[in-house]
C-alpha cells in the first residue's frame, strides 16, 4: 500500500509539468498562425512542387478505377514530346517546300487552312500537335480502350510523324525540278 507522501509528491511532479508546459504555451486567444497564407506563394508551391512530386503513381489503392492525375512524369515522355514538336515543325516546313513544287496537301482540314493562309496553318497545327501531347502525356500510364498504354501512343506517333519526314526528304530528292541550293 502506498503512503500519502509518496502519493503527494507523483501528485507535485505532475502538476509541476502541468505548469510548466502551460507557461510555455502562449495566452489564450492569441493567433498561433502564420502571417502570411501559404495559399498565395503560387509561384513557390510550383517551384517545390517541380523538384518535390508527392504523386508519382496514379492510384494509391490496387481496386481505385477512378483518375488520379500524378505530378511526376518520366523524363522519357519529355523527350518524346519534344521529338514529336520537332518534327511536326519540320513536317510543315516541308509539306509548304512541297506544295511550292506541285504536291497536293492529303489532310482535308489542313488543306482549307493551308491554301487560306500558311501562317494559321502552322501556328494551328502546332497547337493541335501539343494540345494533343500535353493530353497523351498527362494520361500516359493508362490504357487506350484498355488495351494499350498511352505511353506506346506516343511512341507510335513519333514513330510514324519520323517515317513521314523521312518520305517527305524522298519526295524532294526524287522532284526533278526542285534545285536544293
């Protein structure tokens, strides 16, 4: 059984550490928050969050069908993308070569803009080129008609918009009255 003293002093132990840890909190009603709201440093939460990605893979359950979006791509599809840029700028540099040599534009929506003016055909097909890769690219690890990943996508079209300059440079070498100087 215990004593009253030994009681008595767990007792003045405890609520000593009581004290002492109230008279470091500070007064009742005063704000403990920052000054400033984190909400509106735009620019640095874009900053950190560019070198510190907290999503890196698109569902955080196995069973989770829904769309997570993730903050942290593969620097391949940036590659890719900027190949795909590329050559989507060569490819209408060379199909306007081209049409000055007697070649007819395939592409019935580019045409109308192509023979309307070259400079809305240019700046709206590389607008509709990366619209469409910023799309692939922010839905690169799911599957195309759940069968295929997006990421192949992208693959596949820089694979063929490769093939198409490569045709267009044999369609310029092999125009007889097309002077490369």
């Amino acid at each position: 059984m215990k004593d009253a003293s030994q009681s008595r002093r767990i007792n003045d132990w405890v609520s000593q550490q009581i004290q002492v840890t109230a008279a470091r909190l500070p007064a009742q009603g005063s704000e403990r928050r920052e000054r400033t709201d984190r909400r509106n440093k735009k620019w640095w939460s874009v900053f950190y969050g560019s070198f510190n990605p907290r999503r890196r893979r698109p569902a955080r359950r196995l069973d989770d069908s829904r769309f997570h979006p993730v903050d942290w791509y593969s620097a391949h599809l940036l590659a890719v993308s900027v190949g795909i840029l590329l050559l989507s700028a060569a490819d209408a540099f060379l199909t306007g070569i081209l049409l000055v040599h007697g070649a007819d534009e395939m592409n019935p929506v580019m045409a109308v803009l192509l023979y309307r003016s070259v400079a809305v055909f240019a700046a709206l097909k590389m607008a509709m080129t990366g619209a469409g890769i910023v799309v692939m690219v922010f839905l690169g690890r799911y599957r195309f008609m759940r069968v295929i990943r997006v990421e192949l996508v992208l693959y596949a079209v820089l694979t063929v918009y490769a093939w198409l300059i490569g045709y267009e440079i044999w369609m310029l070498g092999s125009s007889a009255d097309l002077s490369l100087l």
